[in-house]
C-alpha cells in the first residue's frame, strides 16, 4: 500500500488521534503549569532526638 492510501482510507481516525493527542499535551501542559503555582516549597527542618 502507498501512504496516500492509507491516508485517504484512515482519514478520520488520524484526525481523531492528532485532536487526542492535541487535548491531552494541552490539558497535561495547563495542569503542570497550575500546579507550580500552588505548590510552597517548605524547608525540611532536623531535629535532634533527645533519649
């Protein structure tokens, strides 16, 4: 089979797949960008154990 082919016979499920994929970098991409926001960095403090 030729690409063409292929192309014109799986038209609609590659436009589907490239729309998922689209959605998905885009919602993973928002999410991680929100999620910085929000985060604090909090030091971590040792404390000596006293026996």
């Amino acid at each position: 089979m030729q690409p063409k082919n292929v192309f014109e016979k799986n038209k609609r499920e590659i436009i589907v797949a490239i729309f998922v994929f689209l959605i998905v970098t885009t919602s993973f991409a928002l999410g991680y960008l929100t999620a910085t926001h929000f985060v604090q960095k909090v030091p971590i403090v040792i404390e000596k154990c006293s026996n």
